[in-house]
C-alpha cells in the first residue's frame, strides 16, 4: 500500500510545498530542548533494537499501550523486547488521527527507509531489518544525529550533575553541539521537605560547603551556574506545575522561610510561593547577568495516579494539563523579575492550551530591546506538539505578537529518533503560510515569506540561543 508520508505530505497547496521544499526543508535542526542522554552521546551508543529506543522511556507510547488495555508487563515491565513491539504495533495501527501515527511513520520513513506502515502483520519483519541496521556503525546515536542534519542540542541537567559526558562530548565531537541546560527544580519546591533537603545536602557535596541559609543556597546555585557557563551552558529550566500566587504586600524573605523550612516546619501556601518566587527572581537575575535563557514550562499536572505512582515513580504517563491563576500569575512573576532589573531572555510554554492568548498577551508586556523576540512564546508542548497544538500555538502568536520573531520547533524528547517532529513542524508551518498566500491573505513573494519561514525554523533559534558562543573555534 502506498502511504500517506510522501514528499508532499501535509503540504495541501502549491505555495505550502513550494515553501517547505524550496526554502525550510533541508535547513539544519537547532533541538534547544531535549531529555537526551548525553551517556549515549558521549559514547556513541548503539540500542539493540527499535523496541529500545521506542519504548524504553516514551510516556506518550505508554499512554496509548494503556488505552489499548495492554497488560503493563509489555509497557514498562519485563516482557521482552521483541514481545513489546509487538503490542507496540498493534497500538500504533489503531493510533490513527493521534500524532504517535504521523511521528511513528516518519521516523520509521527518514531514518530506516521503511516506507510500511506499522501493524501487527509487518511488526516482526520491521523489527528484524531495523534490528539488523541498528547494529551497524551507520545507525549509532551520533550518525543519527549527523544524518538528521542536527546542528545544536540542548540537554537537561541537574545543577549537581557533574557534566563530565558534557566534557567528554565537546573534547571529541565537533560535527555537531551538544550544551546542558540548568534544571534547578528541586530546590525550589518546599512542599515536599524530605526531596527539598536531599537536594541541598548533594549540593552541599558538589560544592563542599554547608549550606544552612538562603544565601548560601544562593550561593552555591550560582557556583554551579559558573560551573554550567563553562560547560557551555547558556540555557535554564523550570517547570512550574502552578504559577505562584503572592498576596500583595507580602514580603519576600527568603532567609525566614528557609530557616522554617530546614527546621521542618509546617508552611503555609503563602510562604511556599513567597520562597519560589523569591528563588525564582534571584536566579533570574543570574541568568540576565551571564546572557542564558530561561525556559518556564507551565502547567503540567504531574504524577496524578498515586497507585502507579507508587509503582513506577515519576514520568511514567500519568501526567495531564493544568491550570490556575494564570493571567495575574504570570504577569506578576515577570513583573517582579522586571522590577529587579532581572528579567532575562525567557519562552514561556504552557501545557494548557486553554491560556495561550493569555501568554502570548502577558509577553507583550514585557518585550524590551536590544533583543528581537526577547519574550517568547514557546512551541506547542507535550500534549499540544501535533498538528492542531502546534497550528493553534502559531495562529495565536501572529495574532498578538510576531511570528517572524518566533525561535520554532523543539523536540523535548528522550527519543534519538524524535528529530523528525522538526519535519513535522516545518510541513505545518509552510502549510499554515501556504495557505494564506494561496487566499491572498499573504503576498504571493516567495523569497520575503520564504525568508520569514527560515527565520522561523533555524535562523532565529541560532541569534536567539547564542549557538555561535559554544561553537569551537
């Protein structure tokens, strides 16, 4: 059967494949934010097989494996591997209009040359020929990510980590970057005082001081910035499940709330957001004064089926959107960076797409120069990086921003094989201004849109992240 994933796949005029095939198709891939292994980078690492590198840490496959009523044996459990994909294939061929069919057949199509769909009468033959691939040099990490034409990838790292595979990477691979990226999530949730005070005691190590203050947690968090900035980092990270919520007046003293919390004391919400947003701001202004970005992902509800919590811990795919005050909280969060001279070059990302006007609005309040897009409206994310999340992501920021100052597509997996979601956005990005020139909505001028979608989908994530600075010489 001939299949779907064509050259002109999802390209429904010619103006839109024009500009994908003309102008975006063959441009280098900037990935600023990834869950990759930067082990399997550093040692070029080849996986056995495609149940591997499929199933092994993709909550979205595992939701849908759930859905279908698999038993969790064959999803996160000691089933073999053969045995997974085998379920896996029977999931993907009844996933049709779920963004797992599109990004499953893409992959399968750009990276192996398999032009078959998956289904349970083609799984055992697909798993044997990309077994056999998978085991040559052609088909290790590293030639994926050559053969996928990735320029820049930013990892997630803890501030503890001692980014020795970073150092390994930037002293033998030059085809390609790889930076990590400042996550100091733990430190800034109190609501779990156990978690919160492991954290600071393995800081306490790295940095082989006590840390018994909220300075001196500063401090040593800044100590392992410098760290990171040598490393080549120039990116942070926060995931904020809700945006905090400070009554107005309230003071933010970090010193008392710490010491109350180190005591174990129990605290009050108020006192829980004060110390985030206080934390928040003072790393912010860290961030501002070392040039990084600071990536605030917003409103994911996490680990919400506390038996299979208990089972399996943390991202394992009982995670969902959230919500809350989010106008007056997101507002007042980067009101009180601007107001201490500490705003950096931040992409806000919600979970929910229900408040995207509402961010892509609060941005608006705080563009300053020199920076062109110095807010950012982040691409859809999770459960919105599929054709309608992303488009609806997109319609909304031309709407109330500039699109043509937009920093484009991330990946935000843990998968080697998830660099085709950048095809994905690219097809989606030259259909949606395709679309416009073909109603004459848009001028017919293919070099000045086809100019504006290379900005979109590489030009601008390069000025933006600085990508030249962690470049050898």
């Amino acid at each position: 059967m001939k299949t779907i994933f064509h050259e002109n796949f999802i390209l429904d005029s010619k103006p839109a494949r024009r500009l994908y095939h003309d102008y975006i198709k063959t441009l280098p891939i900037v990935d600023y934010h990834t869950h990759l292994d930067a082990v399997a980078i550093a040692e070029d690492f080849s996986y056995p097989n495609l149940s591997r590198m499929w199933l092994e840490h993709d909550h979205y496959k595992w939701r849908a494996m759930r859905t279908m009523g698999i038993e969790e044996k064959y999803i996160t459990g000691n089933a073999g591997d053969r045995e997974k994909f085998q379920w896996w294939a029977k999931t993907i061929h009844a996933s049709v209009r779920n963004p797992l069919y599109h990004w499953t057949h893409l992959e399968l199509s750009r990276i192996f040359q398999i032009h078959r769909y998956l289904s349970p009468d083609t799984a055992e033959e697909i798993y044997s020929q990309t077994e056999k691939l998978l085991s040559t040099p052609e088909f290790s990490t590293n030639s994926i990510i050559r053969k996928m034409n990735v320029e820049f990838i930013g990892t997630t790292d803890d501030p503890v980590d001692s980014l020795e595979y970073h150092q390994r990477i930037k002293l033998n691979i030059k085809n390609f970057t790889v930076a990590p990226t400042f996550r100091p999530d733990r430190f800034l949730y109190l609501e779990n005082l156990p978690a919160w005070k492991e954290a600071i005691g393995q800081l306490e190590m790295v940095e082989s001081v006590p840390i018994r203050s909220y300075g001196e947690l500063l401090e040593a968090l800044k100590h392992r910035m410098d760290y990171f900035g040598q490393n080549g980092c120039s990116l942070a990270d926060v995931s904020l499940s809700t945006i905090p919520m400070i009554p107005e007046g309230s003071r933010l003293d970090g010193e008392a709330i710490f010491g109350r919390a180190w005591n174990g004391e129990t605290l009050t919400p108020e006192e829980i957001a004060v110390f985030r947003v206080r934390l928040l701001v003072d790393m912010a202004g860290e961030f501002c004064r070392r040039n990084w970005v600071l990536q605030l992902h917003l409103l994911a509800q996490r680990n919400n089926n506390t038996r299979m919590f208990q089972a399996l811990g943390r991202d394992a795919g009982f995670d969902s959107m959230g919500e809350g005050e989010v106008a007056k909280g997101v507002n007042a969060l980067l009101d009180a960076m601007e107001q201490n001279g500490a705003l950096p070059q931040t992409i806000l990302y919600t979970l929910n797409p229900a408040y995207n006007a509402v961010i892509a609005s609060a941005m608006g309040n705080f563009q300053k120069a020199p920076v062109r897009g110095k807010l950012q409206f982040g691409s859809g994310w999770w459960f919105n990086d599929q054709w309608e999340g992303m488009k609806n992501q997109m319609e909304t920021l031309s709407a109330m921003g500039l699109i043509s100052t937009f920093v484009g597509m991330l990946t935000d997996s843990r998968s080697f094989l998830s660099f085709t979601r950048h095809e994905y956005f690219r097809r989606i990005l030259a259909n949606l201004f395709g679309e416009d020139m073909q109603k004459g909505r848009l001028p017919m001028d293919y070099p000045y849109i086809g100019g504006i979608l290379r900005d979109i989908a590489y030009c601008n994530a390069r000025e933006y992240f600085h990508i030249d600075s962690n470049k050898e010489d």
